[in-house]
C-alpha cells in the first residue's frame, strides 16, 4: 500500500508547465495517465495543449470552463 498526502500544504505553489494562477501536485502516474490534484485561484488557467490520456476533472468547490 502506497500512502499519498495531498491537499492543503502538499501542493507546490507552481502548477504544471504553461499554468497561471494553479497550484498542485502529481498523486499518481503510470504509462497510461497520471492523477493530479489542481488546485484554482480566480482567474487561473492551464494553456491548451495536447494529451494521448482520457482526461477526467472532479470539482469538488466552485465551477469554471472546460475547452476541447
């Protein structure tokens, strides 16, 4: 069994590569996908890009835009 922390004071303060305004932090990841927790302050974002995954977001506060 592999125990993760994450949420509050576990995130790094940078969130991933072209992101403003997210914090975060890898929970999991393989050859088929990786699990993060992100975490957005008013008005953050993640610059569009490509991904080879199946991609799955769970808001657990608040609401925002998705674009595909």
């Amino acid at each position: 069994m592999d125990i993760r922390r994450f949420g509050i004071g576990h995130r790094r303060q940078e969130g991933p590569s072209g992101s403003r305004g997210v914090s975060g932090q890898a929970i999991h990841g393989d050859e088929r996908g990786v699990i993060s927790e992100l975490a957005f302050r008013p008005h953050g974002a993640v610059e569009p890009h490509t991904n080879p995954n199946l991609a799955y977001f769970v808001v657990i506060e608040g609401g925002g835009f998705v674009q595909v």
